[in-house]
C-alpha cells in the first residue's frame, strides 16, 4: 500500500487532486451539467465511497497503457482526404452531397476499389467489334489521361471459362466491363454478392440489377422521350416486326404512350423474312383495326381508378368515328436492311410521308438512312452527329476504320471510370452514384445517368433532312 500511494502522488499530487474531486463532486451536486439543453443530474454519494472510487480511478489511470497513435492519426487523415473527395465530387457533378453519421459508417467499413479493370470477352463474340472495342478504350484512356487504372482483357470459350476467369480475378471492390450476351451476364449475376460491379451491354433489361449495371440504346429511354415530343393532336400507329425488338417496343409502348399526350389508334406486325409486310402495312388503314384498338384502350382505362387514366378515357371518348381516328404518325420499330425495304412500301400503299410524319427510335440514327426518299422528314431521338465528330475523326485517323455507332458507349464508359479513379472515391460511393439518377455525367452521347441499374441519356428530338439529321427540339 505504501507502495501504491508512493505512486498515486508521483503520478496526480494525491492530496491535491482528491480535495479538488471532492470540491467539484459536492458542486456538481448542486447544479446541472450546461452542456445539455435538459440537465443532467448528480447522483449523491457518501465521501467514503467517493474515495474509493476516486482511488479506483486513479489506479487504472496509472496503469500503462500503449494506445495505437499511429493508426488514430492515420485514420484522421484519411477521414480528412474523403471529405475533401466528397467535396471535390461536389463540384465537379453540381450534386449537393452531404456529409451525415451514415457516409461515416460507410467509411469505416470502405471498401477499395480495384484499380485493375477486366473486361470480359466471349470466343463468339463478333471479331470486329470486340477489335473496335478494344481500340476505344485504348483511345479512351489516352484521352481522358486516366493514368490511375488498367484494363486486362479477358477472352472464354464458354460457361465454365467464364466462371473460372471472374473466380480468379474477383476482390472486394473489383470492376469488370462486360460480358457483352445476354446468357453470359446471366453467369456473371452469380457473383452479385461479393462487392463487385459488372458493367455488361446485354439488351435484356431484366438483368439489371444487383451488381449488373446494363449500358446499350435502349428502346423503353428513347421512346419515352420521342412521345414526350409529341402534343395532343398526335395520333400514332405502330407497325412492327415480329422479332425481340419488335416485341419490345410493342410490350413498351402502351405504358409510354398513357404516359404522353399522343394517342395509340392502331398496329400491326409482320413476319421477321416480310412474307406478310404488305398486308401488314394494308390493315393499318382497316377501320375495323382502328376500332377494335380504341375499345381495347378505353376497357383498359376503364378498369383503372387513377385520376390520370379517368382523365385520359374521357379523351378517348370523344372518338366516335372511324374518320377521326385517321393517325398522323407511324412508328416503324424495325432496324437495319429491313427497314429500307419496308420504309418505301408505306407510300407506295398510300400512307405518304409529307401527310403523315414517320417516326421511329434510335436505332435510324445512321447515315445509310438518312438519303432513303421515304425517309425525309422521319423524326427520331438521339444526338446530333457532330457532337461525336471529334471523336469520329480522331479515330479515322488512328485505327483507319469508321467508328460503329455503339462504340461511343465504351467511351462514355472510361469517362466515368477516370472521373470515380481521379477522386480516389470508394467503391461505396461509386455504388452510391451510380443509384442516384440525378447525378448526371456529360459524354459524347448526351449526359447520361443511371435509372434502375440502366443507363439512360437526356436526348434531342432529331428530324431527316438531305442527308443529315437536325435538332429541332
């Protein structure tokens, strides 16, 4: 005991220090803490307990202890660096992103991001453009200075390669471009569980989600933004290919145009090999069609109770006639050599496209389409040419080949990659911008952002001319 006293007062000035407890501890009694709005009250204690637990105190305040200084003060600093990220993020993307206990938590538990990219390619994927895709994203990555990252391109014969490439690469915090199929993004949703993110361009929406974030022209954007253009006195007829976009557009476009102030009068399909083309395109005309097609919306609208459907069904009722259901646009939903054999027939079988405006999605957004005769006129959603004509020249002159006309998503790709690597920001973060689509990112295509895991693009309404397509939004 001695001992122990020896080294109380050589530690604290025992006698010093318990008279100022015992001062502060019959204060305290008296008076509530100021440091917090309500008070917080004193329990009573008896001075020889006082003592004891004063000495106990004191005790284990003697008590070496080696504390981790080095780690505190490396955390500090790194907490001082992300908030200084987040800032930086801040101004760059114009989002107000505050700083709250939960970003905290976050951080605590930040994960890295891997700084070596794989991309993914199958063995079957077409030659050319996995070739043109590669040369972008060198192209991409000079431009863009991302010298903070690499990529590590990855080529698999089938299922089990592709397992086995994403088994050996994969780490908390890991990046992969691709696969470009639908079935191989189907593999690679296995994997959603272990912190890592694919960013694959299968055309299949209901792969989007979990660690799949899906990039391509999709139709469900570009046509919500084509109706969105129309005005009220806007009567659309959709004739379509019997084929998975053709399905798509036609599953689409009930939701969209209920959404819109255009009205949908009639449709038609045909067969992939256009056996049926021409009869299609003869029974858009058909009052028969044109009736069954109003009662059918006017049934769907009458079983709904929101003010919005009630509202639109007294539109529709005011429609009595076959004469005032004559449309004032057609949506042609087919692409490629197909749709300049079809395009020609809709005049030749009355529909005249000075009368009757023709429009369509992105998919027409290509010069061959742009000199067809029964195109003039045609308006579609996208982005001007020479906003992307930079970047056309540029890479004439390096690969000497004309850049494909999806090639501009990779690129936009390796934007947003150099911008998340450049701010050193956490794969937590990354996740969080890209489920945040009011952070937009500018590209060659437009701003884009993500919505439910896909990517979509703000677009301008764009109309065939001589050869060239116009803004006129």
């Amino acid at each position: 005991m001695p001992n122990l006293f020896s080294n109380l007062r050589e530690c604290f000035g025992f006698s010093q220090i318990i008279k100022s407890l015992l001062l502060s501890a019959s204060i305290a009694l008296e008076d509530m803490s100021p440091k917090f709005p309500i008070g917080v009250a004193t329990m009573y204690m008896p001075k020889s307990i006082l003592f004891i637990s004063c000495l106990f105190v004191f005790i284990i305040s003697c008590t070496p202890i080696n504390l981790p200084k080095q780690s505190q003060q490396s955390k500090s600093k790194d907490t001082k660096e992300e908030q200084s990220v987040f800032k930086k993020s801040e101004t760059t993307t114009k989002v107000d992103i505050n700083k709250t206990d939960t970003d905290k938590v976050q951080y605590i538990n930040k994960i890295d991001l891997d700084k070596n990219i794989t991309v993914l390619f199958s063995k079957k994927d077409n030659k050319s453009f996995t070739k043109q895709f590669v040369d972008i994203l060198e192209m991409a990555t000079y431009n863009k200075n991302l010298d903070n990252a690499s990529f590590e391109i990855k080529y698999f014969e089938n299922d089990e390669e592709l397992e086995n490439i994403i088994l050996k690469t994969k780490k908390e915090g890991k990046i992969f471009i691709g696969p470009l199929g639908t079935s191989n993004t189907k593999i690679a949703k296995k994997f959603c569980n272990d912190k890592i993110i694919f960013f694959a361009f299968s055309p299949d929406t209901s792969l989007a989600n979990d660690c799949v974030y899906l990039i391509n022209f999709f139709p469900k954007n570009e046509l919500e933004q084509l109706f969105s253009y129309l005005n009220n006195q806007s009567k659309v007829a959709l004739l379509y290919p019997e084929n998975n976009y053709g399905y798509t557009v036609n599953l689409l476009i009930d939701d969209i145009v209920n959404k819109s102030n255009a009205i949908l009068v009639n449709r038609a399909s045909y067969k992939k090999d256009l056996s049926n083309v021409r009869d299609a395109i003869k029974e858009l005309g058909k009052y028969e069609l044109r009736k069954y097609e109003l009662e059918r919306q006017k049934k769907l609208l009458s079983s709904k109770t929101d003010n919005e459907s009630k509202l639109r069904l007294k539109k529709l009722e005011k429609f009595k006639t076959t004469n005032d259901y004559d449309f004032t646009h057609i949506l042609i939903a087919d692409y490629g050599i197909n749709l300049l054999q079809v395009a020609p027939l809709l005049p030749y079988y009355d529909i005249d496209p000075k009368v009757v405006q023709f429009i369509s999605t992105g998919v027409i957004d290509d010069e061959n389409f742009f000199t067809e005769p029964s195109l003039q006129g045609a308006i579609f959603p996208g982005i001007e040419k020479n906003k992307r004509m930079k970047l056309l020249k540029q890479y004439k002159e390096i690969y000497n080949e004309n850049l494909l006309r999806i090639s501009t998503l990779p690129y936009d790709l390796v934007g947003l990659l150099n911008y998340i690597y450049s701010r050193n920001l956490s794969f937590n973060k990354f996740t969080e911008i890209l489920n945040n689509p009011t952070i937009k990112f500018n590209g060659v295509d437009g701003s884009f952002y993500f919505k439910q895991n896909m990517i979509e693009r703000n677009l301008d309404i764009l109309k065939i001319s001589n050869g060239a397509a116009i803004k006129i939004n």
